[in-house]
C-alpha cells in the first residue's frame, strides 16, 4: 500500500465508534519504566525523525497531548529533574 492509502486506513480506524471515549487508567509504574516510556514518546514526537504508521497522522493538539502526557508521568515520578540531566548528558 501507498503512503496515501496508508493513512486513510489509520484514519478511518481512529474515526470508529468509541474511540473518542475518555477512560480512566489505574497504572503503576516503575520509575524506569516511566523514563522508558518518555524517552519513546519524545522519540516518536522529534521532528528530525520521519513518523510512520499511527504517529504519521497525528494533529498537532494529539501531538501536544502527548508531550503533556510524559510531562505528567514524569512529573508523578519526580522524575523531571532526573530526566533533564539525562537530556543535558545526550542519554
């Protein structure tokens, strides 16, 4: 399939009954894990990569969504100085 046909299939997937419902998570999470998981959000979010599949259709308020999301997780973690010295370090 074309890039084209590509995103109209993840449109039409995002655009089904009920996936505009707003759930509530009860996670827990490691403090690794959360700095894992931010580190893939930012990778999946950075400009300089190209975004395929799901991520090469994203709006730009679900792309905020997203940065606000692993601020919290992080910040829930006190985890957001930690993360900025890993950040300053190239880690």
């Amino acid at each position: 399939m074309e890039m084209k046909e590509m995103k109209l299939v993840y449109e039409t997937l995002l655009t089904a009954p009920g996936m505009e419902v707003i759930i509530k998570l009860d996670t827990r999470l490691s403090c690794r894990m959360i700095l894992m998981l931010t580190h893939v959000i930012g990778l999946g979010l950075d400009s300089k990569n190209q975004r395929s599949g799901l991520l090469s259709i994203l709006s730009e308020a679900e792309t905020k969504e997203l940065e606000q999301l692993a601020v919290a997780f992080l910040e829930k973690g006190g985890l957001v100085e930690m993360n900025k010295n890993l950040q300053q370090l190239g880690i």
